[in-house]
C-alpha cells in the first residue's frame, strides 16, 4: 500500500467502521484461539506437570504445521466441498477446519499427558493441522473481501480478534486452569468455537476473480488432473516469480527471516515466567491480560499508520522494537519475580509485536494476486514462520544448556537480517513504482 497524506487522520480512523472490516475481529478471534492451546499454553500445562524442559521445547514442532499449510493450499484454492455449493467455498472449509480444533481440543481435554503425552501430541497436530487449514481459508476471504486500501485496517481487526483470542486461550485458559484444572480448561476453550462458527454461518461469500485459463471451455465434465495441478499449483508461484522476477527471492528471504525472533522465543515464554517465580494467575494477569491491552494497542496505532505512511516504516519499526524486546527479556531473567520488571517488559514485547504483526499482515496481503490468494498467502504465511517454529524446537535445549539469558540474547541477535533487509525491500518497490 502506498502512503495517502491526503486522508485526514479523521477519515484513517473510520475505516474501522466497515462492516467487513469488523467482521475480521470475529474470524481472527476464531484463528487466534487454538493457536496458544499448542503452544505457549500447552507448554504452561506440561511444564505445571514437570515434564522436562528439552521435551517441551520439541512440542513446538507440532507449529511447523501452520509453515507447510502450503502444501494443501492448492486444494483449499480450488476445491468446492459437497456443502460448499451453499456456504460458498470459502466458509465451508473455514467451517470444516473450525469443527476440526473443536474435536481436537476435546480430545485433549479428556486425556492424561503424564500417562498419554504421545497421544495428547496427536491430539495437538490435529488442533494445528485444523487451525491451518481454517487459516488459509479466513487469510482468502480476507483478502477477496474488500480493496486493497481496506487491507491495513482488515488486518489491524483480524489481529485484535486474534489477540482477544490469544488473551482467552492464555490467561483466560491459565485462570480456570488454576482453579479447575486443565480438563476444564481445554473443554472451556473448544466450546469457544463456537464464536467462528457463528460468524460463518451469517457472513456472505466474497466475490473471487478466477483465471480464465482454470475454468475455460471442457468438453468434459472431469477436470484433467494435470491440467488442475498446473492452474492449482503450479500457477500460483509462477505468477508471483513472473511478477517480481529474481527480487522475488529477496521477497521470500525477507518473509522468513522477519518474525523469526518473536517465533522463536515464544514456546519458552510462559516456562520463563514460571521458573523466575510467577503463579499463573499473576502470569495470567500481567503476560496475559495487561499484554493485550498494550498489543491491541500496536496493531489499532498500525493500522492507522498504514494508511497514513504506507507500509514500509510501520514494518522497520516493528522490526527493531521485536529484537529489542528480546533483550530486555535477556536483563529480566536477573530479576526474579518482579512484577514490576514483567509490566515494563509486557508492554515493550506486546506494543511491538501488534506494529510488527499488523504491518506484516498488510505487506503480505499486498503481494497476492487475488486470482490466487489462498495458495500464494499461504506460501507467504507458511514460509513466515518455518524457521522460527524449527528452532523453537530446540529453545528447550538451549535454555537447558545455557540458561534463559543466553537464549533471549540470541533470539534477538535473530532478528537483525529483517532490519537490514526491510530498507531493501521499501526501495525496490519504489523502483518499481517509479517504473510504472
């Protein structure tokens, strides 16, 4: 998106106001809650049983899931489910995939870690499989729903749902976790579904512009196999190369390297907190409750920031407020449990992870052709957080080797090629423009 100083501030802020745009808080709320639930949550719940801080770190491969999503984006893309014909494409397979967490948490809910906790793991990648596939479906609609000027304030809403949903799955999961146990706790998170299946039995299907080259003149009724892998899978990535040519692969460096330090660090968050010395409930409260207010406060500040400034300077300044964060994690750990030291710390790390999610979330929509928007967003948001979900499988191991200082330290160092890279990317695309 490019900067417009000739929207008021006024008329940047009623953008909030579209009906579309208020309907992303409802569908990220639905994306954001499995999310924690198999990650920093679970790990809360499996280190609370005293299982080894090396096996909960390798529990965060279970979130290598939400970075391969693209193999089955195609499908998603293009194929109608039998109930799609009324739903629409769209909402019937986020529909499918929010009927899948549901299952899976249930599932979680009903069994022992302790005695099952490779059971419990199969329960969790069906949770991630689920939440993926429910992703690429609400990242389309998302994208086809409204102009590309709508897309900074779509994302800003998408990621306040989000967030709320990351606040129930998180300190509202640890809150009845404490006082009812887990049981209760994951079965209180999977009837919360039931908000995004709601919300997509009442929203209509967006208008999706489709190739003619796909659905051209057949003489069959059976689509060629061949011919629909090429359109679903083939199409797609080499439209993106052919409309940036060699910089795209400067692009998807700079899509896998920009949120590896917070991804990186975050399945340790919530073990950090409890090895300083942090009941849940005080976890629930500061990390939890506290952080999210200072989050949606980020993300609202992004998304009007978008408007005004265009994308790039929201990113930098999300990326260097991420490392930063880090290390201001690095000097708690000296602290003990100081819940002065965590609000200070809170607030930094959430501020700057709502400007960096928000602008990224915008940047990354920007890139999509819509004629293919599920699969190309999903390679975007797949390759966005495979790296860091494979070395946060082994931030167990380096906490257990060289303490929680050391990994902070180096989870910050991690994000320095994203600040270098996102000036890269501001003048290529004013290249571009200029060219055009």
């Amino acid at each position: 998106m490019n900067p417009d100083k000739s929207v008021s501030w006024r008329d940047a802020i009623r953008i909030y106001s579209h009906s579309r745009v208020i309907v992303m808080l409802f569908l990220g709320f639905s994306a954001g809650l499995p999310f924690l639930l198999v990650f920093s949550t679970l790990s809360a719940w499996l280190a609370d049983l005293d299982v080894t801080r090396t096996a909960i770190g390798f529990f965060g491969w279970i979130g290598l899931t939400y970075s391969i999503k693209v193999l089955w984006a195609p499908v998603v893309d293009r194929l109608v489910l039998p109930w799609g014909k009324r739903l629409g494409q769209r909402r019937s397979w986020i529909l499918l995939g929010q009927c899948g967490i549901a299952l899976g948490l249930v599932g979680m809910a009903l069994t022992d870690p302790v005695e099952n906790l490779p059971v419990v793991a199969l329960l969790a990648l069906l949770v991630a499989f689920s939440s993926a596939t429910q992703d690429v479906a609400v990242d389309a609609y998302r994208i086809e729903a409204v102009i590309t000027d709508y897309q900074g304030a779509m994302s800003a809403t998408y990621v306040f749902g989000y967030k709320v949903a990351l606040l129930v799955a998180g300190a509202g999961a640890l809150f009845i976790a404490d006082f009812g146990g887990w049981t209760l706790a994951y079965l209180s998170m999977a009837a919360c579904m039931a908000v995004g299946m709601v919300t997509v039995l009442l929203i209509a299907e967006p208008e999706r512009e489709l190739p003619e080259a796909i659905f051209g003149k057949t003489d069959s009724r059976v689509l060629d196999l061949q011919r629909w892998f090429v359109a679903a899978v083939i199409n797609p990535f080499t439209d993106f190369f052919h409309r940036n040519g060699r910089f795209a692969l400067v692009i998807l460096l700079f899509i896998a390297v920009f949120r590896l330090s917070d991804i990186t660090m975050g399945i340790m968050a919530n073990p950090f907190y409890l090895d300083l010395g942090f009941s849940k409930s005080e976890i629930a409260s500061v990390a939890k409750v506290f952080g999210f207010f200072m989050s949606v406060a980020g993300s609202f500040l992004c998304g009007v920031l978008v408007v005004r400034w265009g994308v790039y300077k929201p990113l930098m300044l999300g990326a260097i407020l991420v490392a930063a964060t880090n290390v201001l994690f690095a000097v708690m750990a000296g602290f003990g449990p100081d819940i002065r030291a965590l609000m200070v710390v809170i607030s930094a790390d959430n501020i700057s992870g709502g400007i960096a999610a928000t602008a990224f979330v915008a940047y990354l929509s920007g890139l999509t052709n819509r004629a293919y928007t599920a699969t190309q967003y999903a390679l975007f948001s797949s390759l966005m957080t495979l790296p860091g979900k494979f070395f946060s499988g082994f931030s167990g191991m380096l906490v257990d080797a060289g303490g929680y200082t050391e990994f902070f330290l180096i989870a910050a160092a991690v994000g320095i090629p994203a600040i270098v890279l996102v000036p890269v990317i501001a003048r290529q695309e004013r290249k571009r423009l200029g060219r055009a």
